[in-house]
C-alpha cells in the first residue's frame, strides 16, 4: 500500500511500483477522495506522469472521486475494459482482489487508505 496525495507523491509511488515489476505488468487499486484530510482539489491527478499506467493490467478506482481518476486513467490510455469502478472501498478492494493476477498494489490519498486498513482487518486481511 502506497500514499499519493500530490503529483509528485504519486509520480514516485509510480516510479517505485514501475522498478518493482520491470516492463511486466502489475494489479493496481487506486484510492482517491475529496475528504477534508485528504483535499477538496483533485485536480493534482491531471499534473502526474501515469500515462504508462495503461500497461498496467487491472486499474480500479473507487471512492467520492472514482469518476475523476477513472476518467485520468482513460486519457493515460488505459483501455475502459480495464478500469472497474466500486461503490466503497470494501467493494472496491474485494473487485481489485478477484481481478489481480497476482501481488495487488494500493495506491490511496490519506483518508481513503484509512478506510482500505479498516476494510482490510474486516476481511482478515493484511498488508
């Protein structure tokens, strides 16, 4: 699980996750909200480098701003097939499970990965 809450922070976490997996392709969750911890402004998503995230093979997005990152990763190019949207970050973490082909990458702003580590010991899970 990664933190992203500015362009930067998320062009690094990319940078790290692209080191991780070479030129393979890896299962990301992406988090974003618009709480007041976490910034009313998402509009940050636009300044980060991500248009290689359409290598990346199952993006998922969910939360108050799932529209907006699911909207910045199809003009990335990441093909709509590949973006799946959830309700909540439950939903959201049990879609990008069942769709990861193998180790499952979270990226989130601040508030939303609170919730993924509420979710997470919910489900007996851990990261």
């Amino acid at each position: 699980m990664f933190l992203a809450k500015n362009p930067t922070g998320l062009n690094e976490v990319f940078h790290l996750l692209v080191a991780e997996t070479g030129d393979g392709r890896l299962d990301l969750l992406l988090l974003l909200n618009d709480r007041v911890y976490a910034g009313h402004d998402v509009s940050w998503i636009w300044d980060a480098e991500v248009e290689d995230w359409r290598r990346w093979s199952a993006p998922s997005s969910v939360d108050t701003r799932a529209i907006s990152a699911a909207v910045r990763m199809k003009y990335a190019g990441v093909e709509e097939d590949r973006i799946a949207l959830g309700d909540t970050v439950p939903e959201a973490l049990a879609l990008a499970v069942d769709r990861a082909a193998g180790k499952l990458f979270v990226v989130a702003n601040y508030t939303a990965m609170t919730e993924v580590w509420e979710a997470l010991a919910e489900q007996g899970r851990s990261c």
